[in-house]
C-alpha cells in the first residue's frame, strides 16, 4: 500500500510542476495554498516569469 501512496504522491507532484510551468502561483497555491510562499511567488512572477518558475518548482519538489 505505501508503493501507491508514494506512486499517486510522485504523479501530483509532476502534475503540480507543470501546472508551475503554465501559471507559477498556482502550482505554489496548490502546494501550500494562500501562506507566504504563494505571495512571494506572485512577486517573483510579475518581476519575471522564471523566477517564479524556478520558485514554484522549488517549492513543490522540498515537500
């Protein structure tokens, strides 16, 4: 049963870094929802758009 919990856990992620690739917050939103993280990835993404894809992936990838 732990193979299919870390299975279906690697296949969110995967999913959560594309997302990130598209819209960056929202990776960071479904991540950690609206915490601090989110709001830094907002900055990033509006001072340039691979800094906040470099955080959301970041972000996802520690967890």
């Amino acid at each position: 049963m732990d193979t299919m919990t870390s299975h279906d856990s690697t296949l969110g992620d995967v999913l959560k870094i594309l997302i990130s690739v598209v819209l960056p917050p929202v990776g960071v939103f479904l991540e950690v929802g609206l915490g601090k993280h989110f709001w830094i990835n907002i900055l990033l993404t509006l001072l340039g758009y691979f800094p906040g894809i470099i955080h959301a992936v970041y972000i996802i990838s520690k967890r």
